[in-house]
C-alpha cells in the first residue's frame, strides 16, 4: 500500500478509505465502484483519496496487493501439512469473504487467464519452495509444486464466495463448519499424499 500519512487524524481517514474502499470494490468490482461512495463512507473527499492513492486503478491494486499480503501473512503454509493450510484457508474465506471477492474480480477484470497477478513470484515462490521440498522428503506427492499448491487452495475454497455450487458463510452452524473441515483436510490429505507404490 502506498505509505501512510504520518498525523493520527491523517491515518484514521486512511483507513476509512481503504475499509470503504474494500466493500466498494468486494461488492461491485473495479468498474461498478465509485468514488463518490467511497468517499461518502470514508467521510472524506476526492482530494484526499486521489492524494493518498492517486486514482480508482492504484486504490484497487493498493487494496489487492494487501489482501494477497495479508492471506500469505494469516494463513502460512505449511506443506508437510496441506490438509491443515487447505483447513485454515477456508476459515479465512470465512472471515473475510470480501478478501477472495476482490480477486474474483481482479481475475474477471484485469487477467482472465494465467496468473491472477504479474509479480506472482513474489506471492509464491516460498509456497512453491516449501512444497517442492516436501516432495523431496517424500511427504508430499511428486508432480510441478505450482500445480499441487494450485489444486489444495482451490479445494480450500470449494464452499468459497466463488463456490458455482455453495457459498458458506459465518453465520452457519458450527457443525455445518467441522463437517466441511473434516471433509477437506481428508479430501486434501489423501490427495496429496505421496504414491507409496511408485
């Protein structure tokens, strides 16, 4: 994100910004966002925004690039344990739907095919070390490290707000939650588990 005002009152309205800004955009995508509410809900104006971030394009890529970070930053993989970061990835999909909204529609709207971001090294290469290491130590099985981590996120958000079939949320029983849980860390275990007979 770009760098934050210095004054308590300056970052206050900052936030207010990239929270308005994040609903804004989760809801209705980069180009059904306005400025107008956003600045309405920030209680601030244009010239503050557009001071802070420079234009519409350079508040959403601001407000992605933070969720890419913070999803990297909560839920850390762990790949001698994908079952548990498939688990811990749908949690997060749980408390904070808008986090995955904003990359459907950055997927949607800016790079409809290959990598969801350019600099996608940045997001994945320890992901993709980490895995490729665990294959080596034979607790994961063999196959390209990108295409094994591609598959257990996109299992973690089989219930997700981009589900074509369920989209779960917060306010379901408890239960509805550890069965799900329970039924991906198998599914993820035994789909990444190492091919005993090769």
């Amino acid at each position: 994100m770009p760098a934050q005002p210095s004054s308590s009152r300056g970052a206050a309205t900052y936030q207010r910004i990239v929270d308005a800004a994040t609903r804004e955009f989760a809801q209705h995508g980069i180009a059904g966002a306005r400025i107008e509410r956003i600045i309405a809900a920030a209680r601030t104006n244009k010239a503050q925004l557009y001071g802070y971030f420079g234009n519409k394009d350079a508040l959403f890529d601001a407000i992605f690039f933070a969720s890419l970070e913070r999803i990297t930053n909560v839920v850390p993989i762990d790949a001698t344990d994908l079952a548990d970061w498939a688990v811990r990835l749908y949690d997060e999909y749980l408390s904070r739907p808008d986090l995955i909204r904003l990359a459907t529609w950055a997927r949607l709207e800016r790079r409809p095919t290959g990598n969801l971001v350019a600099d996608h090294d940045r997001y994945d290469d320890h992901k993709l070390r980490a895995i490729a290491e665990a294959q080596a130590a034979g607790r994961v099985r063999q196959g390209d490290p990108f295409d094994v981590m591609a598959l257990v996120i996109a299992m973690s958000m089989a219930w997700s707000p981009v589900s074509n079939v369920y989209a779960a949320s917060a306010d379901e029983p408890a239960d509805a939650h550890d069965r799900r849980r329970a039924l991906l860390h198998d599914c993820v275990r035994r789909a990444v588990a190492p091919d005993r007979g090769a």
